[in-house]
C-alpha cells in the first residue's frame, strides 16, 4: 500500500512510519516542515501528488492547557487541519484514519465510554479534537475515527518519560489518584492502525492498551519495573487529589474506553498496559547512549 502520515516527527508518527516500512509499505511521512496542514492548497498538491491508499492523520494541536488560551489554533490546526487533510485524501479516493483523544467525552462516566456514546468535551483541545471528528465524518467516505488515551512512546516527550526523570532527580514526586483511564504505548497503537487499513470496517474505534489505572497507579507501576530494568528511582511516590494540582483545562475524571468496535469487528483487542509498558522500558534501556 501507499501511505501518508502526517504528523510524521511525533512519537506515534515516527513509530508508525518505521512500522509500515518494515511491512513493506511504501510510506511518505509528512512532519510541519513539509507539509502544513492548516494550507489547504498544499494539502491537496501533497497527497494528490503521492496519490496514497491510506492517509494516517496523526498531525494535531496537543497543547491541553495551552489550547484554553489559543482557541484558534486548536481550532486552525485540529478542525480546519484535519478539514483539508479528510478533503485532500476524499479527492484521491484514500482511506482516512483520524487519530482522536478521549478529551472529547466528560469524563464524568460511571463506566468505560464506548464508540458511540454522546460526546462532551470540556476543554478547548477536546472540543477542537470533537470538531475535527464531524468534519471527518461529513467529508470522507471512508474513515476511521480511533480515539485514544495517555500516549506514550520512546519518541518525543511523555509521562512516562516524566516519571522516569523525576523518579531518579527528586525525593518525593506526587501524582493524582482520582483520574484513571489507560495508557496507550505507540507501537501498540501503531500495530493495530496498520491491522485497521487493510480492511473496510469503517468507523469509530476505542484503542488504548487493555486495563485501566490511575495516574499513581500507572506512575507506581513504572518505578516498580523501571527498578527490575535496573534504573536507580529515589523518588517515594505519593498520591494526591486533582485539587491540589490546578491545571487551565480541566482533566476527565473518568476516561477509560471500551473496546467495543474492536471486538465486534473481529479484531484482536490491544495487550494489557502492563506489557506494553514492560516493552517499553526495555526498549528504553537499550536505546539509552
């Protein structure tokens, strides 16, 4: 297959892109320096040029606390972006995969949000992530919304990056543990994206690793296994509540998503987060200079 990425610098792109080469794709990935996607011509002379089979939209404004005071570029980048790159794929006949967030449910739930439940996003990079979901569904005949939640990969900065440095710099490091929801390691991502293009199961999918947890939980569960990678952690770790932590956008409560259009698809679910982590900290070990 021909395949675009845009977004092709980030950590979900960087692994998506070096997937699909190893496939056997032919693959053009697309960072901000060779494609901006908020200039709707060079959208259309991009992709219309390399003509793909499948466009992966990683491309996005991911700012969360930035975005509440620059309503605009969320919007420009995540709406109006994510408008020329649908458009630009529709005009050559691709498929469209839309990388989306768990921001664009309340975050309110009792139980895990599933594909097509009511969204309502509370935050301005929710909202503007939401907005890029309607204009996919209204202009592509061929989509895949893929929602997804607390990305983490060896490239580019994350929390569990975060967490690996403070753990081993400061004597006590404090993580919420009243907002749970699951963590999503790249390449798993990237797995099942590569899985999703080859079909025709179009739609809204919930994809994160298995399992759920919150922040403290998830932070304990990366010093425990940091420390078996042999990394010296200091840190004592303690919980603490999202009311001593004040942020500009508010955090879903809640953001757990299930699975359900992986299972009635027929696709095999994501691992657990606990593997996926697993992995992640042995590859990070190795790659270390």
């Amino acid at each position: 297959m021909r395949v675009l990425v845009t977004g092709a610098a980030g950590q979900l792109g960087m692994d998506l892109v070096s997937q699909l080469h190893q496939k056997g794709h032919e693959v053009k990935g697309c960072d901000r320096a060779s494609l901006d996607i908020t200039n709707q011509e060079q959208c259309w002379q991009v992709i219309g040029e390399f003509k793909p089979d499948a466009v992966i939209h990683c491309a996005a404004y991911t700012a969360v606390d930035a975005a509440e005071t620059d309503v605009d570029g969320a919007y420009r980048v995540n709406a109006a972006g994510t408008r020329n790159i649908a458009v630009a794929a529709e005009k050559v006949g691709a498929k469209f995969v839309y990388i989306s967030t768990d921001y664009v449910f309340n975050g309110r739930s009792d139980v895990p949000y599933q594909e097509y439940d009511n969204t309502d996003p509370q935050s301005i990079y929710g909202k503007s992530k939401r907005a890029g979901e309607i204009l996919v569904q209204s202009l592509s005949s061929r989509y895949f919304i893929v929602r997804t939640s607390w990305v983490y990969g060896l490239h580019g900065n994350n929390f569990v990056k975060t967490m690996l440095r403070l753990g081993q710099e400061k004597p006590l490091v404090q993580v919420v543990n009243d907002q749970k929801g699951s963590p999503t390691y790249t390449i798993d991502l990237a797995h099942f994206l590569l899985e999703l293009i080859y079909t025709e199961k179009y739609g809204i999918y919930h994809a994160s690793n298995s399992g759920e947890c919150t922040w403290f939980e998830f932070t304990q569960a990366i010093f425990e296994e940091a420390e078996k990678q042999g990394i010296n952690i200091i840190a004592q770790l303690e919980p603490c509540t999202t009311e001593q932590f004040p942020r500009p956008a508010p955090r879903p409560i809640n953001s757990v998503m299930d699975h359900l259009s992986i299972r009635t698809n027929g696709f095999s679910d994501v691992r657990h987060w606990k593997e996926g982590l697993m992995e992640f900290l042995q590859q990070f070990q190795v790659s270390k200079p």
